[in-house]
C-alpha cells in the first residue's frame, strides 16, 4: 500500500516507537476511544487488543477495505469512511488520537476544541514545530493562536521526539506526540469570541496590542486587563486574552 501525497500520509513503522505511543494512550477495556487516520493500523492493533471500544476514522478509500480485513471481524472496532474535520462526537467522552497530516492538523484541533465536553484526553503525533507551537509560554517566539486556543481548554504537553526514518516514506520534518487532557477548572469565555480575538491580536506580530486590537479594545480596557498597549502579542498571557474575551462579550450582550 503506497502513501498518498494528497492525504499527507507517511506510514508508522518503529515497532520502540509505536510501543511508546501506546503506553501514552494508555488504552483501557470498555473505555472509547477514536483513531483519527488508523493507516495500515500500526497503533489499532494495540488499541483493539486492549478491549476498547474502538472507532476509526479512515479518508482514504483504498485504506478500507485493508482495515476491513484487519479488524473488521471483531466486536469492539467500527471503521468509518469519512474526512476527520466534518467528525462530530456524540455520547462520550472520548480519547482522541491519531496520526495528523500536516495540511489538517490546526483547523482539525480547533475542530475537537469546540467538542471539548465529550473528550477526554487527546494524543496526537503531529509535526515537532506545530507541538512546540501547541506547548509554547509567553514570551516565546513560537507562542500564537493555536497556544492561545488550545491552552484555554487544555494541559498541553509534548512526548516523544519521532524521527523522519520511523516512516515510510520519510518525511522532510520531525514528528512529535503532543498530549491535551481537559482542564477541570477552565475559565468559562465565548469560544467564538475568544477566537476572533486571538486571531486579531495575532494577525501582524511585529505590531504591538494595541495596534492589532485598536478597533475593538482600548487602551484603558487593555490596562484593566494588567496589559500594557506596547506589548507584543506574544507576551500576553492565556488568562489576559480570557479576560479580554469576556469583556468583548460582555460589551456585545
């Protein structure tokens, strides 16, 4: 079976490297668990030995009928036909994991941030710079909207550096396993408000806040906020940008 460039799909192989996933996921008997991308099902036979209830979500027709054959004959595997980012949750919570290409890796986690309330942990392998952006703090080059997104809702964290030759084919970049489990304690804020927001505050980083957010906030709100107007957008704290969502909600109720 051949990897398609158009779907972004370099094949798992490292059996260390499989196993170490595993032990991340940490699958369990009876609970749910979702497999975004199974591929030629490196990680599925694990996580269907372990008794989960097991979906996977597979794009690629030719794929299928592999998994068909694979895994179809037993009672805790569903294989679903069907584009991860039109993937709705119902019923859970989940565990959500997967092999991300590239190409849908941002909008795909966003997509699973507005269902927050039916998962229950996240473990994906995505590429290394996307996780060290999904992980970055404040002040650090690489912190911007998915940091700001995703840490609203998430303890983030990054596992396992993955080389290009684990893969067939190899791709140009390293991977990385990034883990997002939910907070108990998330500050409740507009995720649309929040959204719209952080992409305004981020939509030219060498400018400062006050620049990028002039037409929506001033600086007395900004300050409010224990802001100073002269930061850089990548300064501001995940808890600043939340205050500053309520307060544009607030003005729009």
């Amino acid at each position: 079976m051949r990897a398609k460039k158009s779907l972004g799909q370099n094949f798992l192989q490292d059996e260390g490297i499989i196993n170490n996933i595993v032990k991340i996921i940490h699958p369990q008997a009876g609970e749910k668990i979702i497999e975004i991308g199974p591929g030629q099902g490196a990680i599925t036979q694990y996580l269907q030995a372990s008794g989960a209830d097991l979906q996977l979500i597979e794009l690629d027709t030719d794929l299928i009928p592999l998994l068909q054959q694979q895994f179809g004959q037993h009672d805790n595997v569903q294989i679903h036909h069907l584009d991860a980012l039109k993937l709705k949750l119902n019923n859970g919570p989940f565990k959500v994991v997967g092999n991300l290409p590239y190409n849908i890796s941002s909008p795909l986690l966003i997509s699973m941030l507005y269902q927050h309330t039916e998962i229950k942990q996240m473990v994906f392998m995505l590429q290394k710079e996307v996780v060290q952006r999904i992980c970055a703090q404040p002040g650090q080059k690489l912190f911007g909207r998915l940091s700001v997104m995703l840490q609203h809702q998430f303890t983030c964290s990054s596992h396992l550096d993955i080389p290009p030759t684990a893969f067939i084919p190899q791709p140009k970049v390293d991977s990385q396993i990034v883990q997002l489990i939910p907070r108990e304690n998330a500050t409740e804020v507009s995720l649309p408000v929040l959204e719209s927001l952080v992409k305004q505050a981020f939509a030219m980083r060498r400018k400062t806040i006050r620049n990028n957010l002039k037409k929506i906030i001033s600086d007395e709100q900004l300050q409010s906020c224990g802001i100073d107007p002269g930061q850089r957008p990548e300064t501001i704290t995940v808890s600043q940008y939340e205050q500053l969502a309520k307060m544009l909600a607030n003005h729009a109720d």
